[in-house]
C-alpha cells in the first residue's frame, strides 16, 4: 500500500481570473481573455502529452475536456471545478519497482495524477476551498504580463490555511509585456516566500519570440519547435548551448548559483552537497539538487517556492511541469495527518487508527463509572473495525447519471456494494457503484483506495463536507457504535452569503419542482442559501456575488428545467436590536404527528457586549456556550438539582420520553437558529444578538416532551423576545461592508482613489500594502495561519534573470513606482459595489481589476438607513 501512495500525487490549478463582468440588466456578458491566467488551457495540455486526450482542447472553441458545462464553454471561464485521473509519464505503473532499483528520478517513473482544475473568480470561492480542502499540492499559474494579482493573494492565502505545498508556473511568456524577473520580484514581496528559479525564458536572440526555456536544475536548454504541437523537444546541453546563445549561457551559470546558495540557507543537506563538490556550484547533480527543492517544499510553513516558466497556448513549458509536480508536490504518504473530531476532541485520523492517542475521556463516561473500562475497550474494537473513512467534498447532478459525491478517502478502502454511515446525518446509504471521473467521462471501479478521488453515484443525503465511514459488522439501523458515531473530518467552512434574488414559479403546478430543484442546488452548492419570506410568500435564493447568482439562475432554468421567474438581484441585509427584553417564557403545546408535545423555556435577547441578567433558581446551573452564525451567541443555562450537578453523559435521558442532553441543545439551537433568520422589524436575519436561554429541567420538561417541542418553545420564545426589544428600543439595519483590492496602473490611482471616497463612501486603508491589510476589527485581514509570521522580503535579495525589455533602471530601482501598477485596499459598502466592475473598467482604460470579500457588517445611519428603505419601497429619493 505504502508504495501505492507514493506514486499518487493529488494537485489541483489554481489562479486568479478576471475574465467576464455582469451588466446591470444582467442579460449581457462581456469576455475578457487578457484576464485568463490558462488554467484550462494549461490542463488541456497536460492531458494530450500525457496520452489521455488525441486533440489539443481550445478554450474560445469550447472544445475542452475539463470545462465542459455549456455555460463554461459559453463564458470560457471555469465554474465547477472538475477533476481527472491521467499517468506522468505515459505508462504502467505496476512496472515502477523495477524501474526504481536503476535509481532514477521520480519524473522518469509512471505516477497517477488526480488533477482537479479549480475556478478563479471571487464568486466561485467555497468551489475553490472544497477543492483545496482534499489536496496535497497545487500548482499556481501566473500571467507573465499582469504578475501576482489580487486574487491570486487571496486563492495563495487559502492553500496556505490549508498547508498545502505549491510550485509556480509563470504563463503566457510568449505576449508582449511579459515580464518574468518583474513577476518572480512580485512572488517574493506579495507571496511572501523566497521564489527559486527553476526555468527562466530563452527568446530568440535574446529580445524576440519565446522559443523554449533554460533548466537551470539540469543546466541546459529545452528548444520547441515554432507552430508545433509541443510534443518534440530539443534539449542542448551547456557546451552546445555555449556556442549557440552564449548570453543565454552565462544567465543560466548565475540562475544556478543563486538556486544552490538560496537552498543552502534553507537546507543542511545542500550544503553538504556543495562543501563535497568543492564549492562548485554547477557541480553538484540535478537529483540532490531536486530532493533539496523537494524537502523545502513539503516543509510546512513553506518558504521556498519553486518557480517554473514558459507558454500553454504555444505549447512550450507544460512537459518540465510535469515532471516538476512529480519530482516536487507530496503523495498522500507525505501529507499532514487529516484532521478529526471525535466525541468534540480534535484527533489525527491516522494517530487514532495507529492507537497512538488514547481516547477522549468523556466518550467513556457513563453513570457511576462502573463500565468505563468495558465501554473503553468496546471503543477500541470499533476503531479497530473501521474499513474506510472518507470525506465528501462535492456534489453535482449529472443529467445522465443522476447525483454524483465526488469523495476523497483519507483511510482504507471503499469498496462496491458497501455500507456507508454519513456521521454527520446520522443516517447509512450503500455505494451500489463506484466511479473514476475523467471530466464528463467516467469509468466504473471496484474499490477507491486510500489517498485516491473517485465518485459514489446515487446517494440520496450526503452533502458536501459530510464525512462517510465504512464499518465491518455494522447494523444499518442501529449504526456505529460510540464514539465512531461522532467521528467527523475537519468540515469545509460555507462563508456567507451576500446578494439574494427571488424565485417564483410560473404556476402554482410548477412549485413542487421548483423546490425540488432549489434543493438540488443547494445540495451541490452549499455557499447557496434559500429562505422564505413568510408575509410575502417570495422564495429567496442568495449566493456569493452576481455571477454567482447568475450562474445558478442558468443551471436551474437551463439544466434543471425549471420554470420561474428570477427577481432582481439584491443585497442582504442584517438587523439587530438596540437594547434588551425582559424575561419572556413561553412554551410549546401542539400535538405533532398525532401525540401531544409540550415543552417550555425562558429567553432574554439584548445587543451583543452589553451587561445581561438571566433569569435565576434555587437550584444551580450548568451553562452552554453554543456559537452561531452572524456574530450571534447563544448561552443556554440548564437548571438542574443538585443531585444533578455531575457531569454526565451526552447520552443520558433527560426527560421521561427519553430526550438526551445532545438532542436537547441540539432542538433548542435549531429553534433559536430559525428565530434569528427573520428579524422583528425589517425581515432581514437577526446580527449582533446575545441570547439567554434558561431551561429548567424539573418544570421546562414534561412527559410528552420532544425535541420539536423544545424547538418550537425556543423559536417561539426568541420571536417574541425580539419583538418586544424592537418595540422598546427600535431595531436598526446592518449593511455588509466589504475589503475591496482594486490593481491599477499609476495613471489611474487618483480617479480610483476619488471615487471610492466621495461617490461610494468608502474608506481607503492602504496603497501597494500586499496582504497586511488592516481590517474593521483591528487585525491584518491575512488568511494565511497565524501560528508563524510572514516573513518580509526585500526584493534586492531576490535572484531573477533580467527581462529583454526591461531597462537597467527599472531593473535596480524595484519598487519604484515606474512601470509598475498600484493596488489600493478600501472597506467599501457593498451596495455601492454593484456593477462596480464595468465603472471601474471605464476609469482605468480597461486595465483596472479588482476582488472582494466581506470584511464584516456595520449599523447604517439614520439618513442611510431611510434612503435604503424608501429605494427598496420604489420612492424616489432626493
């Protein structure tokens, strides 16, 4: 198995895109090739060298493997990210131990590559985190003319949250104006690692067309015939290279000093390398010279990056790439150990299944501790018959094969026809069939082993980010045993949703479909989100940002056939109230399903940060700390005897109709949870509201208590509370302000800057600050982990060829603001954001990009506030 893993490496594309903006009528879409960094096209060329397509696939045809959703191939952009399995190089890899013994590098040994081509836009970012969250590498891809953009900080940010290794390659080198040192300077300065030059450029005589790139692991040059397929390279080495470009040869000797002596900084191993080679630098071999790149790579935190160059339209630079991510990216072997929650401890999944951590304590605890060695033994034996756990990451109707789960198995192997227990449902479903995805194509398997990506088909309930185990001797009803039932893979965070639209049906007839469809939506897309407003009857649907919204209008009209009309798009507001209820109890006494139900509770709601007194009792009480979305909180006070102030387990009865404490808090959080979605005074969700929830569990529970009733009681508790603090104290509108960065030339700054401050109300943080950026709640704003500094990079130190076209001034002065764009960071309102793309365009010449996420939600004024509303009411305001 060991070996297996070794030769699987699982990476995905990543980069930034600007590729297409909205009109305000929503009906228009404007491509914007210059924008593309090719992705696609770049993975369609590793496709054809590799053997698995016969064709080169063009993005402007819509002729590719990889995007093959019709809006993509009509948009040319990537929407779903799409994964596919091909070997590097082309052969069988059974034959790799063989092969191994001769002491080859790993790019001369067949690998399985389970490549996954993410999208760019800012819309489409939980597409992009799902993907990154099963990855062990990534391959970033620069446009050699625009550098390092916004986004491409942002998508860089997210990998490395997630501590996944990542290699460079700098595109389309073949346009005028790339500039590959201008781009290697901004790999330091705004990615924050030491960039190593693997490749540079080689132009025809030194200031024409790209004709192939300079390997400066290897020492030689690598020629690609003109108007060729790419397959044919001519590789020269350095003597031959000497008598054909001797300037080409000289920059080729620097580029390899400067890679050993930054190696030698960041690993011990090289400088032995260098001291047994008498300090010659071209010395040393190309394969120490790999595994010193490899083991700084997979050190975590990275701070060396591997830097690759060349041109996927022109063919010239994917086959070195290729073997890059072989020789350098991690196998599943090499990856950290998958994060875990066990009975709410976090565990490595490996180190749990090793035996190599003992248990949490309290999924032992039962009532006067008699059987705790029994039930502690029981747990080991059940890790122990663990066959196959495995992490759904994304979910996608296909309209000829139904419901796919695409799944990543972190351990064991899932095999047909076997039972799967979703942890996070609580429910089992059998994998009839299982799929290796080739893009749209799929082959059917017998088994996904650990490490690998493959497709259940025909899953009824498992969602994205649900965790599925496979258990030998499991009962479908009565499911895993303790405490495996709660065992649960680190969860793919949703970020919040911004703009919302409504959707109608055409008919009364066409409701059920509509709801069936907005469900299957939402299955796929978690970052989606629908609610129903209860006075109006409207369906809203709210997504990440217009294209968002747009492209799921088209899925659902186009691919799901559903007929609706589709409202304008809008902005999602919050509320909040501006002081305290008092206690308001209220309880819950309805039959459901045809029993009587009745259970009853006492809440206080009141503005976050402000002082709050719970109702008290004689008795004690245990508190609940349970966190909510929209920067609510939930304290939950259960009053208990004092026979009752023992820990207990989260299994026990705590009502006669044998309510747990788990489904308890569980009831009562989805009730406070519903309460919020609808606010007191202007029907937006519910911000900034603490909540005290005191359940007394001698009086609050009854014998015909459920946990509808304890929903129902909560739900209606915090209705009422909310209403009464707004008919007190007023409730006020919260607007989502967004962290706005806008790259633009230095012509433009002063018209960009002007119009965030006057005409949008906005408030300008910083020029050129990289990704320290200061946000509303005093913090740099950064993703990247914040268990180590980012390190500052002067760019003087950094090693990078000189540009044919680059002048020797712009070359010493780097950071001048000569031949160089700007990037402005501002907190903007996001309404005053809406369409902003297309103004931006016309202040800047076309040539003005930008990028945004919410950075957090702030209280209007009064005079906003009135404006707001008399806009949405249709009144003219002056």
């Amino acid at each position: 198995m060991g070996s297996d893993l070794s030769n699987i490496r699982n990476i995905g594309i990543i980069a930034h895109i600007d590729a297409v903006y909205l009109n305000l009528n929503l009906t228009q879409w404007i491509p914007n090739s210059n924008h593309l960094q090719g992705k696609t096209t770049t993975t369609e060329r590793m496709l054809y060298y590799s053997g698995f397509t016969r064709r080169l696939g063009d993005v402007d045809e819509g002729s590719t493997v990889t995007d093959f959703l019709p809006a993509e191939r009509a948009r040319g952009i990537t929407i779903q990210s799409a994964a596919i399995t091909f070997h590097w190089p082309p052969g069988d890899i059974r034959n790799n131990e063989a092969t191994e013994a001769q002491g080859l590098p790993r790019s001369a040994l067949p690998h399985t590559i389970n490549l996954i081509d993410t999208p760019g836009h800012a819309d489409f970012t939980f597409e992009v985190l799902r993907s990154l969250r099963i990855l062990d590498g990534a391959v970033c891809i620069l446009d050699g003319v625009a550098g390092v953009e916004a986004q491409t900080e942002h998508v860089w940010n997210q990998a490395s949250t997630y501590q996944i290794p990542r290699i460079i390659f700098v595109n389309k080198l073949d346009r005028d104006g790339a500039a590959f040192a201008k781009t290697v300077r901004e790999i330091g300065t705004r990615l924050h690692g030491w960039p190593a030059v693997c490749q540079f450029p080689w132009f025809k005589n030194g200031t024409g067309k790209l004709q192939g790139v300079a390997d400066v692991l290897r020492l030689r040059a690598m020629l690609w015939q003109e108007g060729s397929d790419g397959r044919s390279v001519n590789c020269i080495n350095m003597s031959d290279l000497e008598e054909m470009d001797a300037n080409l040869a000289k920059e080729l000797r620097r580029a390899r000093t400067a890679l050993i002596e930054l190696l030698s900084e960041h690993d011990d191993q090289m400088v032995e390398h260098f001291l047994e080679q008498d300090e010659d630098h071209l010395k040393i071999a190309p394969e120490q010279i790999i595994e010193s790149l490899r083991r700084c790579v997979l050190h975590r935190p990275q701070s060396i990056i591997p830097v690759f160059a060349g041109a996927s339209f022109r063919n010239i630079g994917v086959q070195p790439l290729l073997d890059a991510v072989v020789d350098l990216l991690p196998s599943p072997l090499e990856s950290p150990d998958p994060e875990t929650t066990l009975a709410s401890t976090k565990v490595g999944l490996n180190a749990l299944i090793n035996g190599e951590i003992a248990f949490p304590e309290h999924s032992s605890v039962v009532p006067g501790g008699s059987r705790k060695g029994a039930v502690a033994k029981r747990a080991t034996m059940s890790i122990k018959n663990l066959e196959a756990c495995a992490l759904a990451f994304k979910v996608v109707h296909d309209a000829r094969r139904g419901v796919l789960v695409y799944v990543r198995v972190y351990s064991g192997s899932l095999n047909r026809n076997s039972l799967l227990f979703n942890t996070n449902l609580n429910v089992s479903e059998r994998a009839q069939r299982l799929l290796r995805m080739y893009a749209s194509d799929a082959v059917e398997i017998d088994t996904i082993q650990t490490g690998q990506i493959g497709v259940i088909p025909g899953l009824k309930y498992a969602r994205t980010g649900d965790t599925l185990v496979s258990y030998t001797g499991a009962n479908p009803k009565s499911g895993l045993p303790a405490p495996l039932n709660t065992l649960q893979l680190r969860p793919i965070e949703v970020p919040p949703p911004v703009f919302f639209t409504s959707v109608e049906p055409n008919s009364l007839s066409e409701a059920k479909n509509i709801t069936e469809s907005l469900a299957l939506l939402l299955r796929e897309d978690p970052s989606l989100n629908v609610s129903l407003d209860p006075e109006s009857g409207q369906t809203h649907l709210a997504g990440m940002g217009e294209l968002h919204l747009e492209i799921a209008r088209d899925r659902l009209i186009n691919d799901l056939k559903a007929k609706a009309a589709i409202g304008a798009i809008e902005i999602g507001y919050r509320e909040k109230i501006l002081g305290p209820s008092s206690p308001c109890n209220r309880s819950f006494d309805k039959d459901v399903a045809g029993k009587p139900s009745r259970a009853s509770c006492t809440v206080v709601v009141s503005p976050s940060g402000s002082p709050l007194k719970s109702p008290r009792s004689e008795h004690g009480a245990i508190m609940h700390n349970v966190p909510l979305p929209d920067s609510n909180s939930l304290i939950i006070n259960r009053l208990v005897t004092s026979e009752e102030e023992q820990p207990i387990s989260p299994d026990r009865s705590l009502s006669p109709t044998g309510v747990s404490l788990t489904m308890v808090l569980s009831a009562l959080e989805n009730g406070v949870s519903t309460a919020l979605a609808r606010g007191p005074k202007f029907n937006y969700p519910v911000h900034s509201t603490h909540i005290s929830l005191t359940l007394d569990t001698a009086h609050d529970l009854a014998e015909t208590s459920t946990p509808t009733a304890l929903s129902g009681a909560a739900r209606i508790a915090v209705q009422n509370a909310l209403e009464e603090a707004s008919k007190i104290h007023d409730s006020q509108l919260m607007e989502p302000v967004m962290l706005v960065t806008i790259s633009l030339d230095e012509a433009s700054l002063g018209s960009v800057v002007h119009d965030l401050n006057s005409a949008r109300g906005g408030q300008v943080l910083s020029l050129d600050a990289g990704h320290e950026t200061p946000s509303s709640n005093g913090s740099s704003g950064k993703d990247v982990m914040a268990d180590h500094e980012t390190p500052t990079m002067n760019p003087r130190q950094i090693y990078a060829p000189p540009d044919p076209f680059e002048s020797s001034t712009t070359a010493e002065i780097v950071g001048s603001d000569a031949g160089r764009r700007r990037q402005v960071t501002a907190r903007v309102p996001l309404k005053e954001m809406v369409g902003y793309l297309k103004h931006l365009r016309s202040l800047t010449g076309g040539r003005g990009t930008f990028v945004m996420k919410v950075d957090s939600f702030e209280a209007m004024s009064a005079q906003r506030q009135k404006a707001v509303l008399s806009e949405m009411r249709g009144e003219n305001v002056y």
